[in-house]
C-alpha cells in the first residue's frame, strides 16, 4: 500500500525540507555577521569546534537566541498543521484501489480537517496524561532499585521501565492512528464515536497491531543508526555537501516506517471495520400458469363438404 502511494512520502520530505529551510534562515543570517568577519569560522567550516560554537553563540553581535530559534519553532509547529490537513487525503489514498485524483485529495483534506484537529487535541491530552503517570511511577521504581545491593539492578530497571512506557504509548499511538483512519474513511463526523469505536478494535487485536509498530519502530532504529554510521565513517568533516545529502537522505528513508505505521492502521480498518453492506436476495416475480384451451375433435358429416 505504502509503495504504491510513494509520492504521498516525496511531499511530505519536500514539505519538511522548505519549513527547515526558512526555519534556519534567521539562525544562518545572525551566523554570517559574526562568521563572515573572522578567521575562526574555518575551524567551523572544516569540522565542528564546540568551543568556537558557543563563542560565537555568546558574542554580542550574534543577537539574542530567541531570535534565532523563534522561526524554527514557529515553522515546527507549522509542520504539524499541515500534518493534520493534509494526512485525511493520504489515508484516502492509501484506502483507493486507483490514483487518488487530486480534487478527490484536497476535497478529503478540507472536509476532515476540524475533525482532525480534535482527535490530535483528545490524544495530546491522553497521551501527556498516560506519560505523567507513567514516569511517575518510574520515578520511586528507580530509587529502589538503587538501593538495591545488586550493581545492576538500576540498569535493568530502567530498561525494563522504558520499554513497559514506550509499548504503552505505541499502544496509544495505535489508538488514535486508527481513529484517523475511521473518522477519514466512514466519514464521521462525530469524532468520540470514532475514538471508542478504534478502542474496542486496538484492545480486540492489540498484539498483532503492536507487532507490526514496534517492527517499523526497529526499521527506523535501523535506518537512523545505519545514516549516523555511515556520515561519521565515510563523510569527511570538511565536506559539507557529504554531509547535506547522507543527513537529506536519511530524513527521506525515516519517513517510510512512520507512512507504513499509517498504512497499517488503513488496512487493519479496510479487514476489519468496515461495515457490510446489506445484500438483499432476489425473488422472481411469480409466473401465472398458462390459460389450459379445451380442444374438441371436429365431427365429419357423412356427404357434406
């Protein structure tokens, strides 16, 4: 499903490419007044001098970092907007047995996009409550496990708490995915049916749907390692543009495991939610019996004609 939609990926990188760049743009300016009037920018240009760095941070014609970082954040934020208007057309897409056109994309955009913004509200709340109560609890389990007399008891409590927190939270993730995929895909228009509704299915089937998040979760493990791998061993410090295109295409490959997440919450509703369509059977109409003509013998007169 992902791979026949693969453009839905290319635009959503190219999205996310143009807000990074304007997103930067004041952090890049307020850098060449003080880079662009001193020697010390070659030891930033030919690697990183963390000391140099800071420097330059602390320097009194760098500006204010508020300023520089405002439009980053701003723009981040900005990102998720766009999200939640444009990702109702993806799930369509990804739902269709053809091209989804483009009226057909922008036309589920614009009806489901109030209704996204309140289930993106409802799983913030959820999620930043079920977050809290769960590093909550970490918290006293951490400080047992340091007094404990055992010298790695605290390493495997904190493995075990932050993995019980992040099946947790994946739990919840699917939750809401597949509440996207209901609101979008049956048109409700009320959007707490549609949360209760994706409950009763993630509780129904939690096992197999968290399987296959916490198997994308790993492809996306992998291809980050495998980027940072590969940037720090063959990319040399000086070279900027090496640097550019591993990093630009390790951001392409991360989006694939969080567009399959997506598809995987499409195809759980297109097996298993979508309603059957009452068939009705048909009946012939009743054939009335052909009149029954009563036929006589005819009786030949003797010398008549």
């Amino acid at each position: 499903m992902v791979s026949r939609n693969k453009r839905y990926i290319l635009w959503f990188y190219v999205l996310n490419l143009a807000l990074a760049f304007f997103g930067t743009a004041a952090f890049s300016n307020q850098a060449h007044e003080v880079l662009d009037h001193s020697l010390l920018s070659d030891r930033l240009v030919h690697g990183l001098d963390a000391t140099v760095f800071f420097e330059m941070l602390a320097r009194p014609e760098f500006g204010p970092m508020k300023a520089a970082t405002a439009s980053a954040s701003d723009l981040a934020l900005l990102f998720f907007v766009f999200t939640a208007l444009f990702l109702p057309g993806v799930l369509m897409g990804y739902a269709s047995t053809y091209r989804l056109p483009g009226g057909d994309f922008f036309r589920a955009c614009g009806r489901n996009l109030w209704r996204f913004v309140r289930l993106m509200i409802v799983a913030a709340v959820v999620m930043g409550i079920a977050a809290a109560a769960l590093f909550s609890i970490r918290i006293p389990l951490m400080k047992a496990a340091d007094t404990s007399t055992n010298e790695l008891m605290s390493f495997y409590m904190s493995l075990v708490t932050l993995a019980v927190i992040f099946l947790i939270m994946c739990a919840l993730r699917i939750w809401f995915d597949i509440a996207q995929a209901d609101v979008v895909l049956s048109d409700q228009k009320a959007v707490r049916r549609s949360i209760a509704r994706a409950f009763r299915h993630t509780m129904r089937h939690l096992g197999r749907l968290l399987g296959s998040y916490v198997i994308s979760t790993l492809v996306a493990a992998v291809i980050l390692a495998a980027g940072i791998f590969v940037w720090i061993k063959f990319v040399p410090a000086a070279s900027v543009f090496g640097a550019m295109l591993v990093s630009q295409f390790t951001l392409l490959l991360l989006l694939i495991p969080r567009f399959w997440q997506r598809g995987v919450a499409v195809s759980y509703y297109l097996q298993y939610m979508v309603e059957p369509i009452p068939v009705q059977q048909f009946a012939p109409a009743p054939v009335a019996a052909p009149a029954v003509v009563e036929t006589r013998p005819i009786q030949v007169v003797p010398g008549s004609n």
